[in-house]
C-alpha cells in the first residue's frame, strides 16, 4: 500500500518519463535508439496502472499493467528492432522532413497547446490522475507530428506505436482504469498492426531497395 | 544582518578570485591524466597568469575604449555575481539586490562586453568569433530564463538564497521531475555558455572551430590574463550556482557561527571539485559538435527547460 502523496510522485515520474520519452525520440536519429526509447516509453505506460492497482489494493489494474508491460516494453520493441536494417542508409532517419532543431521547437509548441487544450478536463476532476492528463495528450500530437514529418517506414511506425500509447495513457488517467478485455482486444490490434508492417518493411526492402516512404509517390514501370 | 555575513561575502570574492584559476588547473589535469599525459599541474594557470601579467601592454592599432575596457568589465560582472550569490553563507549583504534573473543578465554582460571588444578589432576573426558566440548567447538565454523559472517555483521566489534555503527545508524536491529537468537543461545551458566541449573546445586556436578564442586572439599581456581569468571565474561561478541549486547541504546560514563559514567552505571546495572533475572527465570521451548542429543541442535543453516549467506548475501535486 502507498499513501495519497507517494501515488500521486509515482504518477508524475512515470507521466514526466512518458513525455520525456516521446521528446528523445524527436531528438534522435538512430532507429535502433528510437525503438529502445519507445520501450522504456511502454515501460513507463505500464507503471501507470501498476502504480493505481497497489494504491487501490486491486488486482484488476495490475494485470493490465503486466499486460501492458510485456507487450508494449518487449514484444512490440523487439519485432520492430528486427525490422530495422543494417545497410548504413537504412540505420538513420538522416533527412526527416523537418529538422531536428524545429521539430524540437514544434514539440515544445505541441506541449504548451496539450496544456491549453486540457485546461477543461483538469478543471472537471482536480485528482492526481486528471492533473497528469496533459502530458498525456501532449505525446498524442508528438506522435502526429512524428508520423507526419518522418521518412522511413519504421520511424512512421514509431510514431503510430507512440500514437497507441499515448491514447491508452489517456485512457488510464481520466477513467482510472480500462477493463481488462477492452485493453486486450487493443493490444492485439496493436500487435497485429505491427507484425504487418515488420512484414512490409522487409518487402519493401526487398523489392525497392530501401524504405524511404517519399521515393514511393509515383508510379514508375 | 551579522559583521560575519558581511566577512563572509566579502570572502567569498576573494575565494573566487583565487580559486578559479585552481579549478581550471584541475580540470585540465583530469583531462590530462586520463588521455595518459602528464599535465601542467593544478598551478599552472597561475604560473600562465603571472607570466602574462608581467608583459608589456599592448593594444592593436585602430581598436576604441570598448576593446580596452572589455575585460575590466567581463571580470567585473562575474566578481559582482560572486559578491550577490550564496557560495558558502546564505546571509550576503547583497543578496536582496539581485535575483536569479539578475544573475543571468550581469552573466550576458560580461558576454556582451567581449563580442563588442571582437567586433572593435576589425579582424576577420574577431568578427567571426563575435557572431558565433552570440548566436550561441541568444539561443542559451531563452534555456537559462526558463530553468530558472522552474527553480523558481517551489521557492515561491527567484531570489538565490530563498530557492537554496527552499530546497533546504524540502530535500525531496530535488528528486521531482521539475527539477531534474532543469538540472540537464542547465548543465548543457554552462557548458555552452563557458565554451567547453562538445560546443566549444577551449583548448584549440583552430581557426575553423574555435569560438570563444577566436574573439579574444588580439589581447596580449595583461588584459589577455584578466580575460582568462574572467572566463575561469565565470566557470567557477556556474559550477557553484549550480552546486547550490541542487546540492546545498553544508552550506552556513544567514547568521553563521566562524565554524560554519569554514564548513560551508570546505563543502563548496568539495563539491566544485566533484563537479569539475566530472565534467573534465566527461569532456574525454565527447567530441566537439559541428557548429550547425549546436542550435539542435540548445533547441534540446530549451525544450527540456520548457517541459520543467510545464512539470514544476502543472503537474506538481498542490500541497495544502
């Protein structure tokens, strides 16, 4: 069992690592580094209902958050870690479409709106759970703007794994809870998104030579 | 407000002034240890001041009173910083007249002051220097306002002694995500802002990379020495400040016994030292960033200061 106060810290470290995890990721360019970080982002998710099954003393919560944590903080992560190449070109997203300095300064944009934009819902339920609820929604528009501005097929697909996470974080915060079916069914979802497109990077590769998403606009014979 | 407080700050100058070039010396020896050299000694800079102090003075031709006052002035700021700060007593005589903002902008002087002096030497590389170290300021002021900011808000106040003796009543906070946020925005923010690696490597004259050395290359002799010794001051100011921002245990209070001056002291010696030896020991392993993409560095720390300030006053659980 944990007191009020000790819940409430663990539940702004882990949501503060969740956001500072989406950040790293705009940050780096190593694919390879880019999925550890969305590991030790679906780490920090799983803490989220860890954290509020022992202070509750319930064991609904704790099973999704073990759930949570082996998909999402291992399996995902390693299928994807499979799929990143090893030729050198392969290795980086070396030209996104919007560099590294403004994505910086666009995420710290997208931070500032989340906060604007959730003002009501903290307003609705002031609880340690609610208060979090912006960071939350931040990593929402981070990943938007990762799937938008990125090039490489597995770097998108970062950024659509970080989009899942991030809704599911919502979801814990303002519900205090998903139940556990509901939570299984989209895992699996997830789960198969990503072997399909582990399925389509390598086929990509194989048949084009690379997974750079721009070159494969037009039509060529 | 006790005769010793005052003693005390006046002390704290005086240490300041001596120490620095000891903790640049000792810097230089870490590195030097660990890339398999001898090294200088932690004396060195000393025995460079006084060899530089003896020299006849020179001043370029063409150059105004703004290239000849600059170190006067970059000495100045950072002795004033050293005078207003909490080093080892919280109780400085000055301290209500300067908070952290005023800090950070008598720091800005200091920098002002030298790229005024590069640009006055009409060089090519004084010129040179002079843009890239204030594209660097421009970019690093926004970061420092910010984890300021931050520091600032469990305090309730961005007065220095108030944030450290904050931090003395509540040691928990050091450990909240605020703060740890701050604390890697602003160590990127120092290293950038004393030109150390990987944004600046001071002990280069490589005309393509330097930075900071490229603005001060006209000084000779005397006025070469106070602009070294300004910028080892400055070193030792940061690393201090920021010792006391998120370690100050040992210091003396605001109406000390002698006893615990002399512990706040041997505590800060101990604490610089750490601090320095970690960041020469650091600077071994890192090579100096290309110059375009140091915005991307800065554009970092500035996000992370950011996400301290969105962490220290939106999440931080209200404590009534």
């Amino acid at each position: 069992m944990m007191t009020q106060a000790t819940y409430a810290g663990v539940l702004d470290l882990t949501v503060g690592a969740f956001l500072l995890a989406a950040v790293l990721i705009v940050w780096r360019r190593e694919l390879s580094s880019i999925v550890h970080l969305l590991a030790w982002q679906g780490a920090a998710l799983a803490a989220i209902p860890l954290a509020e099954g022992i202070y509750r003393g319930d064991a609904g919560p704790i099973v999704v958050g073990v759930v949570v944590l082996v998909l999402r903080a291992g399996a995902l992560p390693v299928l994807l870690l499979q799929a990143v190449g090893t030729a050198d070109t392969e290795r980086r997203e070396s030209t996104p479409l919007v560099n590294t300095t403004s994505s910086l300064l666009i995420t710290a944009g997208l931070t500032i709106l989340a906060y604007a934009v959730t003002r009501p819902i903290i307003a609705l339920n002031p609880a340690p759970a609610t208060r979090a609820v912006p960071a939350a929604f931040a990593v929402i528009l981070i990943a938007v703007f990762v799937m938008v501005s990125r090039r490489r097929a597995l770097s998108q697909a970062v950024g659509f794994l970080m989009l899942d996470n991030s809704i599911t974080a919502t979801a814990f915060l303002i519900t205090g809870g998903v139940p556990l079916i509901v939570e299984l069914g989209a895992s699996l979802d997830v789960l198969f998104a990503v072997f399909v497109l582990g399925v389509l990077t390598s086929r990509m590769r194989r048949t084009f030579g690379g997974t750079d998403l721009d070159q494969l606009r037009e039509l060529r014979d | 407000m006790s005769a010793l407080a005052v003693v005390a700050a006046a002390l704290q100058v005086v240490c300041v002034l001596a120490g620095a070039p000891l903790v640049v010396g000792g810097m230089r020896q870490v590195r030097a240890r660990l890339e398999g050299r001898a090294g200088g000694g932690v004396g060195q800079p000393w025995r460079d001041l006084r060899k530089q102090l003896r020299k006849q003075q020179i001043t370029p031709r063409g150059t105004t009173v703004v290239f000849a006052v600059a170190p006067a002035i970059a000495a100045g700021s950072t002795l004033l910083i050293a005078a207003i700060m909490p080093i080892f007593a919280l109780g400085s005589p000055l301290d209500s007249t300067a908070d952290l903002f005023g800090v950070v902008g008598l720091l800005f002087l200091g920098t002002v002051a030298l790229t005024l002096a590069g640009l006055d030497t009409g060089t090519a590389f004084g010129g040179m220097g002079s843009s890239r170290e204030i594209t660097i300021a421009a970019l690093v002021e926004p970061t420092i306002l910010l984890a300021v900011f931050a520091l600032s808000i469990p305090g309730q106040s961005a007065n220095l002694a108030a944030i450290v003796s904050a931090t003395l009543h509540n040691p928990g906070q050091v450990l909240s995500l605020g703060s740890v946020l701050a604390f890697v925005a602003l160590v990127i923010v120092i290293i950038a802002e004393t030109g150390r690696l990987p944004v600046d490597n001071p002990s280069t004259h490589l005309e393509l990379t330097m930075i900071h050395e490229a603005m001060v290359l006209e000084y000779a002799g005397p006025k070469l020495a106070l602009v070294e010794w300004a910028s080892a001051m400055r070193l030792t100011v940061l690393l201090t400040l920021l010792a006391n921002l998120f370690l100050p245990w040992g210091i003396a209070g605001a109406d000390p016994s002698p006893l615990a001056v002399l512990l706040g002291l041997v505590a800060i010696t101990v604490k610089v030292a750490m601090l320095a030896g970690a960041l020469a020991a650091g600077e071994v392993f890192i090579a100096k960033l290309r110059y375009f993409r140091v915005p991307e560095l800065l554009a970092g720390s500035f996000l992370l200061a950011l996400l301290a300030v969105t962490a220290s006053y939106f999440l931080a659980t209200p404590t009534h």
